[in-house]
C-alpha cells in the first residue's frame, strides 16, 4: 500500500481531493486561442445542450458558476423576493454553513428552518410552516420558496415518493422548489433513477448541480427547469460577480464531468467507498451509525479513546454535533471519487484495533 | 504567417486570451492529493508572502478572488457603509460594467460619479465633491470612499504624482481609497516604478490586483495594505460564494503568474503590440488616437468605411461610444499578453490598404 | 401687519409650515375608542374610497405612509427589481435628497441619472438610455422604470403633453413610470386638469401623492392605478416599519385633506403667494427668475448684497446651487398653504430696497 | 356601566387604543408657525434633554422614530454588521412580527432564535451559540448583538440581576446588546427600579423606548447610551424614510408622554387592570394562567366553550398559539393605560358565568 499515504487518510470532506484528470484534460484541452468571453463560447452552449438531453427537458437553462454557495444563493434568490421566506431544515447547508449568503443575495430575505433529525424535510412541515404564516399576514414573512438538499446534510437521500411529495406539497402552496443537488450524483447513483425523475419529474423548479465535489475544481450549474422562472438570474449571476469572462474554463469542467458518464463513475466510487466505513465500523463493538449510510457519508459514534487514537494515527475527520451519551463522540466520515478504499479499510482496521484495547 | 489565424485577429478584450502556459502548468502541479480546503493550502500561504515581499509591506492581507467584478465589489463593500458614497468617473468600470455589483455587495452604496475624458479623477474632483455633500447632511449620500481605475478605463494610466495628489487629498477628507487594478500590471511596467510606489506609498487603502487579463483563468487578488481596514473581508468573500473549497487552484494561479516576474513579461508584450496600434494607425491619414496609447488600449478614431472593411475582413474589436465626427467611428483595440505582433500588424496594413482606397 | 412675524418670513420650505387646522380636527375626532390597528380601521377603508373617486379609477390601490421618502422608495422597489435601474433627472428629489434610500429599499438598484435645466425629463433622454444599455446586455444596469417629480425640483410643471409622451415612451420600452407628486396638488392647480388626466390617463403607474408639504402632519399616499403592479407593496411597507398600529391617524390625516377640496385650496394659496415672487421680484432691476414660477417656488437671482441683507432682516430661504455670474447668488422660495401674502410682500419690498440702495 | 361599550371590551392589544389626550393636546401646542424641518425644532431639542436626565446619562443620544418595528430594525442594523448574527428568542417581535424589518434594515443579517417559554433568554444560550459559532469560523453567520424584549412578548419581566447577567455575558463575548422597550414602562413600574438600572448600568448598548402602545399616537425613541455606538444611526433613519420634516409633531408627543411621569401612570394603569385578569380568571375553575402576569398581558388557558362565548358576546382578543390539552384554548388578553377596569372585569365575570355552565 506504498501509494497510499497520509493524504488519502484525509476523510474531512470531498472537496479536499484533487480535480479528476478527465476534468483537467479538459480544461487543458479548452486552452487553444482567443475566444469570447462571458459566456459566449461554444463550450458553454454545447453544456446547455449536454444538460437538456440528460434531463430529458429540452427547454431547461443552465448556468454554470464556481461554487456551490454562489449556486445555492443565486437560486433562491431568483425564486424568493427579499420580503419572503425559504423553508430548509435546520441543518441545511443554506442555513448554517453559508455565512448568510442566500440572505445576502435575496436582499434579506429569511429561512424558515425546522428541525429534523437527518435533514430530511416532509411535507407535513411544510405545510405546518405556510398555514402559521398565512394566518397571520404581513406581520410575518411569508414563505415563497422551499429548499431541499439530497442527498442531506446528514448523508440521507429522499426516496422519490418523498420527493414527489414534497413537489406536490410546495405545488399546491405555490411555493418554488429548490433542490441543493452539492451530492446529486451521490444520491442519484444511489436511487438508481433518471435525473429527470429525481427533479422536474418530481417537482423541483430548481437545482444546484453540483460537480466541485465530485470531481471538479470550481464548477456547479444552476438549472431552472421551466425557463421562464429564470427570469433576472443572468443579471444576478453578473451582480454577484459569478460570469467569468474565460467562461469556458467553467463550462468545459462540467462537460467533462458529464462525459462518458465520469460524474456517475465517480459518484459510484465514493459511496462504495463509504459503504467500507458503513459495515466495517458497525461491526466494532461499541461503535454505530447514527444514520443508514445511503451517500457518500457516514457519521459514526465512537468512544472517545477510539477518536483520539484515530486522530493521533493521523485519520483525518471532523467530530461532529449529535446527541451522545458521556465517553462516546460522533464523527463524519466523507468520501470522494478519490478516496482509496485501502484508506478506508486502514481506518476500519485501526479503529478495530483501538476498539479492542 | 501561417500561425496567425482568425483567432489571433481577435483584439476585442484581454480577456478572450487563454490562459498562460506557466499559469495552467502551476495548476496541475496543484493537482496532488487530498488538501484541507477553503484556503488553509500552502499555495494560498505562500502568495500572501509573494505579496508581501513584493508590495514590500510585511503586514498586507490579500484575498484571492476569481473575478475582477468580485475583487471591486468586496474591496468597495469593505470600505464604505451602506448608507455611504464611493466617488469614481463616469466610465469607471465599477459605475458601467458590473451590473450594479458595487451597490448590491456594499447593501446600496452610491456610485457617485464625475465625468473625465480619459476616465482619470482629479483631486479637485474629490474635493468638490466631498464639499457639496458636506453642506447637506443627512439628507445626501455622504463619500465613503474613493476608488480610481489603473490604468483607466480609456487606456490612461495615472502618474505617481497624480496618484499621490489623490491619496493626499483622500486622506484629508477620511476617504478610503481603493484601485481597481484589473490592468495594474500593464500601467506599472509603463511608469517603471515599483508596485509600493504605485499603490500604498501614494495613499491606496486597497487594492484590486488583476491577473485575468493579463495571463490567469480566473483569479484576482484583493489586497489591503492596513489589516485593520480589512475588518470583514473574509466573512464578506464567503457570503458572495468567493471562497472556493479548492483554494488551492487559485492561488496556484497567482503563485505562478508573479512566479519569475511573469506578470511583468506578460504586461511588457501587451503593451509592446498596442505601440504597434498606436504608431501604425496613427500614421494612416484620416486616422487619429483618441488618447496616447500608454498601456494595452488603443481607441482610435477611423473613417467608417474603414472599419467596416476591417471587420469584413475578421478582425475583432468593439465599436465604442465617443464624440466622432460624421463618417468616423471609435473603435476600442486591446491587446494581451498572448496578442501575436503580426496580428497587430496584420490590421494595421489592412487599415491602410482601405484608408487608401 | 401686526400678526406676521419672524416665523411667517420663513420660505425656506413648505414643509416648515404647521398642519392645517382642519386636519388637526380630523385627527382629534379620529381619538375615539379602542380601533383595530394595522390599517384594518374605517379611516383607512374611507380613504380608499375616495381616492377611488377623485381619481376615477375604481380598482386603484392606495397605502398610507408618513413621509415623502417613504412613498417614493416604497413605490420605486415595487416597480424595479434589485438588479434594475429607474431614469430620473440629476436633481430629482429621489437622487439628491433621500440619503440614498430608493437604493436601500430597493436592495441596490441603480439611478440612471440625466441632466436637466429645470428637472424636467424628456422622452428622447428615456430612450437613449434605455437603448445605450439594452446594447451591452447583463453587463450594465437594465432600466426598469422611470421616475419624474411634478410639480419638479426646480418648481416646473409638465403639461399634459408632455406627461403624455412620456408616458409613451415608457411604455413602449415597458418601463413602469412613477410620478414623485409630493407637490402633486400644486402642479395640478396650475394646469386645472384632473387628476386622472395628470396620471394614470398619462401613463403613470404609480404615484407618491403627497400631503405633508401641503397642510398634512405626517401624511402621503402611495397609489397603484393598476392593482396587480402593487404586488408586493403591503410586505415591504411592513418590513420597511411604514405601517403604523394606529394607523387612523395617517388616514385620518389623508381623509381631511381631500374633503371640500381643501387640498386644492390650500395649493391654489401656495401658488399664489409664489406668484408674489414671481412679479415682484423679477420687477426689480438686477433680479431675475431663473424658471418660470409654475407652482409654488420660485428660483430667482439677485445681487449678493441684497441676498445677504435680506438673511440679515430675518428672512428664511436657501441660497441654490445654480451656475450664475459673479456678484449674484441663486435663492429659492417656497410657499405653503399657511404662507402669508403679507410676508411675501415684505420679502419684495425689501429686496426692492435693498436693491436700490 | 353605561359609558363602557364594546369597544373598551377590546383586549385584542395595547394598540388599539386611542392617543392620551394630553399627547393629543401636546400636538395641538406645537401647531404654531413655522419652524425648521427635519428635527431642527426646539422639542427635539428639549426630548433628548428629558431623556438625558430620566435616564441619569448626561451624554445618550435619542432619535424619535414612529413605529416600533423601525425603532427595533434601526437599532440592530446599528449594531451588527450585515454578516453577522443577533441572538434573540424565537418568540421576539423582531424575529415573528416584524415582516423581516431587522433582515432589511441590516442588509440581510440573521436572527439566531432560541427557544423560550416565556421569551426570556438566559445568557448560558447566548454563550451556547456564540461558541458554536465560533467554532466554525467564517462558514456560520457570527453572532455580533443580542436583542431582550422588556417585558417579553409572553408577558414576562426580566429581573435586574437577570438583566445584568445578560449584560456581563454580552459585554464577555463583545456583542452589543438591544433592548426592544415597547412595553418598557410596564416592564419598569412592575420592577420599581430606575431607568437606569433597568438599561446601561445592567449593560443595555440600546433601547427602543417605546411609547405608542402606552399612549402616544406614533412615537419611539432609540436611545443610544454611549454616543459612539450610534455612528451611522442618523443617516440609516433619514434613508430608511424615518425622520419626518415635520419632526416636531414626534418629538411633541414624547414630550409630553414624560411630563408629569404621564408614561409611568399610564403603565401603572395597564400593569393594575391586567391584575384583575390574573386574579379574576384565574379563580375560576378550569382556567390557568400560562405565565404570572408581571406587565400588561395576561396568557390564560381556558375551556373552548368559554372562549366561544366571549368571543361571541362581543369580547376582543387573540386566541394564540401554545400547547394546550384537547378541549383548551389558549388567548392573549392585553391592556393599555385606556384600559377601562369595569370592563376587565366584565370579562372575568362573563367567564366565570360561562365556566359555571
């Protein structure tokens, strides 16, 4: 396991890995001469085209921008105005690890945010949430928007019936849907569905593609599944600094990513990979999941001696926030399209190993 | 001249230029292995020193960000409240070509805007200014701030005794002074000082730092000189989604655009091919430059016959807005670190050829 | 003239003056008993109705505010999103005097300013605006809506013609017009139309219909003439804290001011006093009125030296920023519906005094 | 009985009283001739005199604005940056009543709510999430303000010692700390303290010291207790459309809201007939209070039918939302220095009667 080292035992997060060689061929490949800026280049135009054939929806728009934040913030920006409310769970990511952004880029507009223990929303909350807001008019804000995140923040992934659900509940409020898809590919490849019935089939106006997780260095596309909903986003995007004016370095990524299936490959990897964290560290007396692992996620309660040694082996992890009892300590565990399963099964070992003393 | 193609005749922007070959080398070196993201990476280590050493002041913070749009709009949002002004010219880029991204990143600050020939603001401009608001209290938007372009939106480029005046008499109002630098290395390699003179020795509180136009995919840094005046940067940058997770690719970029004094060689060719603009259009009769050509614009006025043969003939290049006699047209010519000399010359002999017709 | 005083030699503004008796009296019989609050009162429903009537439009909408400010920045946010732009003259009210809030309410969008001589707005100055920026796309800020002051900031009033025309061209290019009328009623008076024909018979999508420079407390209203166009109105008038809980006192206010015409009459004094200026005034020898008096300001140039005596008698009025020759100083003079005649007289008499010492 | 009708059967709020007829008549007092506009004008003057001295702090700054909402926005927009967080109760006006005003007045910073009962917050949670924060660095919106409702928004009063731990914990952590006074009288004569112990010698930076639920028509002031933390304050109030021209007629009925210690009588007042309340329906049987009626609110708990009955003999009130056993119904009951004690009474014994069927 000589190539294996103390930089694939780094399990923080998948954006720590490197960019896929197939994406930074690609962009190597964009670098012939001068083209048009802003978005005018044949790169960006032959992604609309990639994406509305994989959506199988000829009139989506899409537009690519280097984060996910910017993706996330832009979106439900276009569909929330600055006196309205988005509903997201507590632990959404627009929530609590944005530094405000989406109410920076709606102008002020407010999250409306329940609890839940995986970060899913149901549709029960949704309306719970509407009719308390309807009741009392324009004391409160009222929600315009909701924003789902799959798969969640805790690693889970909405069932399409979940979702379908979820797209009829905010259809029948007239509430815009937001997906935050930062590990679409990850749930995707775990439902084993199309990516038109996870979205626009389901219900979503909106979605936040994300590819820098999976694979690329600084590309997501914002899609909006009926064109007219789009409207201002173009002008949002430029305001909020998020046209390049070498575009086609952004848009030649995400082709890349979507080529010959890389971004499904890749997805695949990273979830068999934590699945070696699923079932080899569920078998270590003293430890569990605090979730089913169905992504590329897992958090894992330990006792707190198997933590630091892991820690001082040099394993690289986040502790994370969850309700344990005294001497155990919750971590998460996240996996890329990097991720050496030898590294993962290193982990296992080791914590075997600790458990054990 | 069998390698100076139609892509090489595109003189419409620096930034329809690919990218550096040393810049993309430096990124995929980047490309190794997991690293701790959102810019705790050594590569975004090293450029703060790069910076510092360079800037020669030992204190200054920078903040890489991947657009000049985004540079401007943090730096100017740092620097002024959003009940507060920021005085600029009429064309500055900030007042015309970022789709109001100074008032929405600042949460409504003014653009406070004085009319200027060649795009340069004056000291009595300032002051003026300052004076008309001061009388009127609350009720006005007071000036915050002072921001000025270099070189300028029309291809001037400021002289340090110019630079100075306006640093003087920012300071004497308590106006913070920011340069938008998206072509800073294209003026300094004109006046041949160092870039302390051109920036804090004269008065800027902070400073856009281009790299795009001149050689870069997508970075740009934002540097101020006193950290203390930089108070918020950071969780600004964050919540417009201007940190990247995978930092490291572009302070990579910087890294090596500053790496052997390439941004230097790059400003150097630039301008060199926009002599080639300035002395052989010049000397067509009928022809005349709008401005002295100092950095790598040329606006120069021709007979209309001329540039529609020009663009008949595939050269690219933007028609622009200035006072014209009938049958004349403005043109905007923009030359890059990648622009081929012949290319240059390609177009002027074929103004020529068509001035003689 | 034993009863005018210091206190009615004060011409600084009309919104010096004291609330007219007839509307204190309103407000008093308004003082009765516990009344739902938030608007859901029978002042308020009343209000409605009679503005319905007095503007022959049944379905308008109309929302109380308190301050002028409020009613512009209210009105303009509705009509231009973030990301938009509103036309207006350089000296426009919503430009020169409101700290900046048309941009605070509207989260960022930009003024479009242009110059003109007496702050009337011309149809060809729309258009060229709106075409120089529909060229360059989502680069610069897209107007969305135009916004004139009647009577204007330099006391002119537009005919009928000419509101017309721009009401036309706004609407071909689909910009939404907002009229500033916090001297709505003196424009009126003085060209005897109706006040349907003044606005939305014109064009006008929405209006600031002002009261409090023109005998009210704390009183305009903001009114839709196309319901739909209000969207939106009653939440930021909510989140901008512009609705009162005893909100009867504003409609109250309002209700008082239009009975027995007493808005019309009070304008019809105010311009008549203004006319006191007018005549007098440009009589003298070495004075002149910079516009016409139209409605209740007067503009007028005099000698430094009378300017200054008459300050020195105790006198109230602004010197003006207005270009004029050495030796002479711009003043303006606004009447109210509680100006004297007597004092206006006095001001004349004087300046003729001081004039021909 | 007979002056006691169905409208002073209206327990709805505080606000839907009329105004104190000696404001009503402090109003009428300032309605003689002109004077300066915009807050120039001796009552204003003579306000921030008052204050200075009721609140033993010779060098407070006081700005009158109209409404409560404004007075709480303007405030913490003062005290935190749009970036940052304020600390509050997930019941506080701020975060449910206010249509998302402190959202806009900040330019989008976010409320970080927590779960009270009585919305009292203890400062062991605002040291939770100021660490939690913390941690997390510039991903989570940071916490820069805390924001205490005096008494709360369920009819609670914080204790001195309870407000000076807030105080300690606040000044600990370098956050400013607002207090939203809307029923700051009621809040004080229950306690018996001074002004000052009740704000700056308990660690206040700000107080909405509110007055229009208390008897004014539409009258606030934001106190600032050391100037230096009011910079900005004045121009956030003029463009945010709060200072009136004709300011006087606000300063006049803060004026006389403090002559004569007419706020605390009128407290006193509210304070004594929501005892009746407290002592009246809590005596019969099946009926509860949900909180200890400290102000002016009573929270009762009372069979369905019952509630019923009152609302159809023709009592005002809120039913509201708390958790209650099926078969119960929780409503809001509020007084106000108009508040007659026959028809509390009324009420009670109405309740009584329809309890014993």
């Amino acid at each position: 396991m000589a190539t294996v080292g103390k930089s694939d035992w780094n399990f923080c997060s998948d954006n720590v890995a490197p960019v896929a060689p197939e994406i930074l061929a690609a962009m190597g490949q964009a670098n012939q001469g001068n083209i048009s800026s802003y978005g005018e280049d044949p790169w960006t135009e032959a992604l609309t085209q990639d994406l509305r054939r994989i959506f199988e929806k000829p009139d989506l728009i899409a537009f690519p921008v280097a984060t996910g934040t910017a993706a996330n913030a832009l979106a439900v920006s276009t569909m929330v105005p600055p006196y309205g409310g988005i509903i997201c769970t507590e632990d959404a990511h627009i929530n609590t690890d944005e530094c405000g952004a989406p109410e920076f880029f709606s102008g002020g507009a407010k999250l409306l945010s329940v609890p839940s223990p995986d970060s899913r929303l149901s549709p029960a909350q949704i309306t719970a949430r509407v009719q308390a807001a309807r009741e009392h008019g324009v004391h409160v804000v009222q929600p315009h928007a909701v924003s789902i995140t799959q798969s969640t923040e805790w690693g889970a992934v909405y069932g399409l019936d979940q979702l379908r659900a979820i797209g009829d509940v905010a259809a029948s409020h007239k509430l815009g849907l937001h997906m935050d898809g930062a590990r679409f590919a990850n749930a995707l490849v775990h439902i084993g569905c199309s990516p038109a019935e996870m979205t626009w089939k389901a219900g979503m106006t909106s979605l936040s593609f994300g590819a820098t997780k999976n694979g690329a260095m600084a590309a997501e596309a914002v899609i909006f599944f009926n064109p007219a909903q789009a409207r201002g986003f173009a002008e949002r995007r430029k305001r909020a600094a998020h046209l390049w004016s070498k575009q086609r370095f952004m848009s030649a990524q995400l082709l890349a990513y979507l080529k010959d299936d890389l971004w499904l490959r890749n997805a695949r990897h990273a979830n068999a990979v934590a699945q070696i964290f699923a079932h080899g560290l569920a078998a270590i007396p003293g430890v569990r999941l605090l979730h089913e692992v169905q992504a590329n996620e897992a958090f894992v309660v330990l006792p707190e001696g198997v933590v630091a040694a892991l820690e001082g082996e040099g394993f690289g992890f986040y502790r994370w926030h969850a309700d344990t009892a005294p001497g155990e300590v919750a971590i998460r565990l996240v996996t890329s399209y990097a991720s050496a399963p030898e590294a993962a099964q290193a982990l296992v070992s080791a914590a075997a190993r600790f458990g054990n003393r």
